[in-house]
C-alpha cells in the first residue's frame, strides 16, 4: 500500500477536531490536530500524536505542559486557522487555567502536564496527564474524509 491509500483509509474514521495549545517564552502556539484519545481514569491520562517535524513537537518538549481543545461545531474557522488553512485574521481569544492557554468557547479543554512521550515512527506520542478541565454543552466539530462536519 502507498501513503494515499494509507491516508484514504484512516480518513474513514470519523473524528473530533481538537487544538493543542503550549506556551514557551509567552509565545502561545496551537496547532489542529486529530490524532488524540483517551488513555487512563486513574490517573486521567489522554494521548495525542505530534509529527516529529512539527513546530508543536519542539514547544510541548520545551514547555512540558499542553492543552488539548476539543472544538465545537460552530469553530471550524479556529480548527483551520490552526491547521494553517486561513490566515489568521482576528484575534484568538484564550483563557487562562492552571496558568496555561485554553481556547475560549472551546467544547472542552484539557490541561495537561506531559506525563510521558514516547517515538513511534514518524511521530512523538505524548500521553498527558489532565491536572483541569473546562466543559461545556454544545455539538462537537467532526472530520471525515478531509471534510468538516457538525454532529447533532
């Protein structure tokens, strides 16, 4: 099999929309991604993958903390800004917990000190463990086949 076929075929699996957040040198930076899952209860441990080029990759290893934003249906235009899609034209609104940067509005956010990082491949897996979190009620943003989509 080939990359695209590789790619095609995970793109069947339908996925929230999340943005990791870091901040190093109070430089905040956020990136789209959608490789993350839930690991553990006790402790509450989440996952998410980073590709070992990404910029976020040498932030989160620097800052040792993250938080993860799981996107609601009506912030498609934040997931693209942070994928690189559009450019950024307003200003992000972030939020303060545990002294990180949450995205405001966000469906949930996750604040996370980095519990392990282990390489697999192409990528650095960080396992992050939830030390807050903020929740709120709404439908979450979705991804299938390259495509956005509300769920309700």
């Amino acid at each position: 099999m080939d990359n695209r076929m590789f790619r095609t075929a995970m793109g069947k699996f339908t996925t929230g929309v999340t943005v990791i957040v870091a901040e190093v040198d109070g430089q905040v930076h956020g990136m789209t991604a959608n490789a993350f899952m839930s690991v553990s209860l006790d402790p509450k441990l989440i996952l998410v993958s980073i590709d070992k080029k990404a910029k976020m990759n040498e932030v989160i290893q620097r800052s040792n903390q993250f938080t993860v934003n799981i996107l609601s249906g009506n912030q498609k235009e934040m997931s693209m800004i942070f994928a690189g899609q559009i450019k950024e034209d307003k200003q992000v609104e972030f939020e303060t917990v545990e002294g990180l940067p949450v995205i405001k509005d966000s469906l949930v956010s996750l604040v996370c000190n980095v519990y392990q990082d282990h390489e697999a491949g192409d990528h650095t897996l960080y396992i992050g463990e939830v030390i807050n979190l903020n929740v709120q009620d709404g439908d979450p943003l979705a991804f299938y086949e390259g495509k956005y989509m509300q769920m309700t």
